[in-house]
C-alpha cells in the first residue's frame, strides 16, 4: 500500500516502513537503546531524505523509548537523579550540537562529518563490547564467574569534586562524569539524529560503573526528553519532521519494542551484549564501505540554495 | 513575407512568460489559412492526497487542417511541460585521502522543478538545434543558470549532473514520439508525473511545427496541489513549525504509554 508523505514529499510502501519499525522497535526494546543509528541509514536507504530522516526519527524514538521506559519504571529500575544530571548535560549538549549541524550543513560537509562521527563511534565501542562480552561468555563456560561490577576500582572519578549520592544506582560519584557523558551525547543526538544510547549504555556500565538492571531504563528515560527537545528544534528550523512517517514507525516500532523488553529479559547479560556488539560493527562496516567506495554519482544535486 | 500569428496566441504566450515568439527562418512557415492549435489537459489541478503515487497527465489537441489533405505527417507537435522554479545547490565529490570529500559547490537560483518534452518524432529530426535553442525546447537547450550572479556560466559538468540527478528521479525527460496523432488532426500525449513531483505552477506549451519550424504555440496552466489532510499537515509544519513539533512529541509520548500500558506485563 503506497502512502504519500506530507513533508518528505515522497510516496512510499506503508508496509515497509511498519517492518522497518517493527524490526528496529525490537532491538530497541531488547537492547535498550533508541534504534536511531540503524533507523536513520535505513529511512535514507529507502529513499527518504537525509534532513527528514534525522528528524522524523527523533520523533520515533521518542514514542518507543516512551513505551520501553514504562516497563522498567514499574520495576523501579530508573535511577531518576541520574538522569536528571544527564539531562543537565544533555540538554545543552543537543543546542551545542544543533549550532554545529548548522555550521557544517552550510560548508556541505555534514553528510560526511555524520558518516565519520559513526564510523568512529561504532567502530570503538562495537569493538570494545565484542571483546567484553565475548571474555565474559568464555568466563562463564569455564565456570568462573566475572562480575561487571567491581566495587572500589573507580580510580581517578573517585577524586573528582562534586560527590552526590545516586541511590537506585547505589552509588556515591562525583556528578562531572555523568554531566560531561550527557553533555557529549547530546551533542552527537543533535548531529547524528540518533537518542544515543549505544553510547550511553556502554559509557554508564564501563565509566560509572551503573549496575546493570538499571541502565536500559535510565537511560532510555533521559533519552526522551533528549530527542523531544532535538524532534522540536529541528520541526522550528528546519521543517524536517514528517508526522505521517513518524506514525508508520512508531506503530511498527512500539510493537517491535514490547516484544524485545520480554525477548531481552531471557537472554544473558553477555550473550546480549555480544549480539549488540556485532550489529554495531556491522553498520559500521557498512558506512565505513560507503565512504570509501566510489559513488554511483560524484555529483549531487540538492534543492535549495547555500553552498 | 507575412507571419502573422493569431493574436490571441500571442497574447496568451506572452502573459505567460513563454519564451520566445521562435519561429526560425526556414522553409515556408507560412500558416495554411486558419491553421491553429488548440490544447487540453485532462486535469488542470492535480491534488496530492495521502494515496497519491504519481499522475498521469493526458495531453490532447486539435490542429486545425481546414483542407482536410495536409496529411498529419508534414507537422510535428512538440510540447513542453515546465515545472516551479526552485535553487539548487550543486555539490561535487573528490577523493582525499581515500575517502569521498565534497571540494566543489555551485549555486543555481532557478531551475525548472519538472521539465518534460514530448514530441511526435525526435527533436533532431524535427527542425534545426537553432530553432528549439531559440525557444528553450529540450533538455540541451534547457537554460540552468541564465539568472546567476556575474552572469557566469555553470560549468558545463555541473548542468550535467543537474540533468541527470533530475532524470534519476523522473522530473526531466525528453520522450520523442509519445505525442501521437489520432486520425489527421487530432493529437494526444501521455505524461507521466512522478511522486516526488513538486508542488506548484506548471505551464505546458505546445509547438505546432513543419518545415524545420515553429508555426502556432498554445500554453495552458496547470496546477499541483497539496490537499485533505496532507495539506493540512504541511501548512500545520510550515505555518508554525514550533507548535508542529510540540504537537508531534505529544503525539509520540502519548503513542508511547499507550503502547506501554496496554502491552503491560501480567
């Protein structure tokens, strides 16, 4: 069934974009994070355009994170201090973040600072977590147990002033960590168009040392009020938040989300870990292709005027 | 030598911004007595609803053969469907240090959002390049960059790459022979108009043609509109933008928790 988008101006098959919101809501629900890194390079695969693509998936992940978030508020596994100190980071993050898009969009240099910036992002921490949890998986066959929690081994954030306490997290840290790791997320929310959670999963498990159970929801909580505030600045400026699309895919993503929240609660921790790991890399790897491979067309023509 | 042309066809392309009253100066162009075009669209508003996949636009006319012997063959019809003008940024891509770095830029303040011609036989075949490069007829002679800054030209691999990306998309075509006669006068072509069509005016101008030139033209309007709730939602995003985007993450909070609640655990 081909459905006409209002602001993206393109007819497309409805039933493709539930698929793609069901499949990527899945993943989003099990693994915790916004599904915007693999829904953005998908949406402008399919042939939506890039600036609307950025936008209308910042709508999206705000509904699924909405869904996904509820769940773990009823288990009362959403530190809310923390992510309240992640939104003071994150909220000035994303205006920072919006002023550099701007910036690079008029120097024609976004589209590449955005395919680099994943590249890296997923490159380092895809990595990172393959090799973690791959470790912890032969750990576990061996018949040793690892905990990801090593109290006491904080290090350097230890010394850092500021101390506050975060009791669902059962910890006592200094706030500049998680400001900065808010901050430095909302900053790629607002270039990348994605909630940023395949960061800041890893960055609370491995830097601030979070328990896990309450990562996903913290996480995913402080992830909508992220992407509402990116969703609204780019509807303000630049137009480029399609409602109907947004629609599509959060009807296909909700569902697609539920179901990944009880697929996710039966898997290991490392075992989850380990399939996250490979799908990053892997759209990475295909990024990083795209970036070297020679383009179909070394031209390319964009309505509207500012080069 | 009196090339006198219905005056009211003259009018009509004038007020309309056709380009040129371009008749070149070769054979006899001489009008038959009363030989004139007329034109019709099958729709002349088109509304973009949710359910919209494109459109098929139906051209038809009439030439006037008041002898009833000029056999359809000695004329050729051409017609040319312009679409809203709009900038275009142009960016090119060159390889630094292995990977593909935009380097070069060109500004475009006005080229034709849709442009399309059709005709009954290849343009070449038709008349001389002079005479369609007069009157702006096809995509060779389409004039990109007549109205940049400095009067300089865009270079000749920046209009290429315009023509081709807007090919690509099925906005610009040359479709030599899908004008065709039904019996001695009566003509009628097919268009065919993409979904990403942009919204706006259009004119369609038809070229009555024999001897390697052009003898009548007839322009029409042609409008394409946004309708129903698409449009709704399109002035909603466009009028007040901030409302808009507050309204959608209200939209998506609320798709959100009823999701969560209704798929709540047991």
């Amino acid at each position: 069934m081909q459905i006409y988008l209002p602001i993206a101006e393109i007819s497309v098959n409805a039933f493709v974009l539930l698929g793609l919101g069901g499949a990527v809501g899945f993943l989003s629900g099990m693994f915790g994070v916004g599904g915007g890194f693999l829904m953005t390079p998908l949406l402008i695969f399919t042939g939506i355009p890039p600036a609307v693509a950025v936008g209308t998936e910042a709508v999206q992940i705000v509904a699924t994170s909405m869904s996904g978030v509820l769940a773990h508020w009823r288990r009362k596994s959403v530190d809310f201090k923390m992510a309240g100190v992640l939104l003071v980071g994150g909220g000035s993050g994303t205006a920072v973040g919006v002023i550099a898009f701007s910036a690079l969009r008029a120097e024609g240099q976004i589209d590449l600072f955005i395919s680099l910036a994943y590249v890296l992002f997923l490159g380092i921490i895809g990595g990172l977590m393959m090799i973690e949890s791959v470790r912890a998986i032969r750990a576990a066959r061996a018949g040793r147990s690892v905990s990801a929690r090593r109290p006491g081994a904080h290090g350097w954030i230890h010394g850092l002033p500021l101390k506050m306490r975060f009791r669902r997290s059962r910890l006592f840290i200094s706030a500049v960590p998680p400001l900065l790791i808010g901050f430095f997320v909302g900053v790629l929310a607002a270039i990348m168009g994605v909630g940023g959670g395949f960061i800041m999963v890893p960055a609370m498990i491995y830097l601030l040392r979070m328990p896990t159970n309450v990562v996903i929801g913290t996480s995913l909580f402080q992830i909508i009020f992220v992407t509402g505030l990116a969703a609204i600045m780019h509807a303000t400026l630049n137009q480029t938040v399609d409602i109907v699309l947004a629609m599509l895919l959060l009807v296909g993503g909700v569902l697609g989300a539920q179901l990944g929240v009880r697929v996710g609660q039966r898997m290991r921790g490392e075992q989850l870990r380990a399939l996250l790991a490979a799908l990053v890399i892997a759209v990475c790897l295909r990024l990083a292709w795209d970036l070297v491979a020679t383009p179909e067309d070394l031209f390319t023509v964009m309505i509207g005027a500012g080069a | 030598m009196s090339r006198v042309m219905p005056s009211l066809v003259l009018s009509a392309a004038f007020l309309l911004g056709v380009p040129g009253d371009a008749r070149a100066q070769i054979g006899d162009l001489t009008p038959l007595q009363g030989e004139a075009v007329v034109v019709d669209l099958s729709e002349k508003l088109i509304a973009i609803t949710s359910n919209f996949t494109g459109a098929e636009l139906l051209l038809f006319g009439n030439v006037d053969a008041p002898d009833n012997v000029t056999p359809a063959l000695q004329r050729d019809v051409v017609a040319v469907i312009r679409g809203p003008y709009e900038p275009l940024t142009i960016r090119r891509k060159e390889r630094v240090a292995g990977i593909w770095v935009n380097t070069g830029a060109q500004d475009v303040p006005a080229a034709p959002g849709f442009y399309h011609v059709a005709s009954t036989r290849p343009l070449d075949q038709i008349a001389p390049h002079a005479v369609f490069e007069e009157a702006q007829i096809g995509l060779d002679m389409l004039d990109i960059a007549s109205e940049r800054e400095g009067g300089d030209a865009l270079p000749a691999n920046y209009r290429k790459a315009v023509l081709r990306a807007k090919m690509r998309e099925g906005l610009y075509a040359e479709a030599p022979g899908s004008i065709s006669f039904v019996g001695p006068s009566l003509f009628r072509a097919e268009i065919e108009l993409p979904a990403n069509v942009p919204v706006g005016s259009y004119v369609a101008t038809v070229y009555l043609m024999r001897h390697g030139g052009i003898i009548g033209q007839r322009s029409i309007n042609l409008i394409i509109n946004k309708s129903g709730i698409e449009r709704l939602l399109y002035n909603f995003a466009q009028g007040t933008p901030f409302l808009y985007g507050l309204a959608a993450v209200l939209v998506a909070l609320l798709a959100g928790w009823v999701a969560g609640t209704v798929f709540r655990e047991r």
